[in-house]
C-alpha cells in the first residue's frame, strides 16, 4: 500500500491522509478507499519512529 499524509505546520498533526496504490481486498482492506475512514486520521498526532515506518498516536 502506498500513500501520502499531509501535516500541519506544526510537523505532528496529520491535516489529511490519501492512498494512491494499494492490493487490498474489498470489505475491510477496501476501506481505504473510504473518505469517511480516511477523516477518522485528521487532527491526530503522529510520530516517526523510524524512515518507513508511521505511527499514528
């Protein structure tokens, strides 16, 4: 899955998430595609905890 998350000025707030490439099935892995799932992601605080990997707090 790739994908690309916006921020705020600030650095640690996530402004909007958006996926342009993925393999997942539909139902649950589907829901990325959902705006409504990808809202749940704004306002919150995130961390890097290493380059390839994001945590969402």
């Amino acid at each position: 899955m790739y994908g690309l998350v916006s921020v705020q000025p600030d650095g640690n707030t996530i402004n909007g998430i958006t996926y342009y490439q993925h393999g997942e099935t539909p139902g649950l892995g589907g829901e990325i595609e959902n705006p409504n799932w990808a809202g749940l992601f704004k306002g919150k605080n995130f961390s890097m905890n290493n380059i390839n990997r994001l945590s969402i707090l």
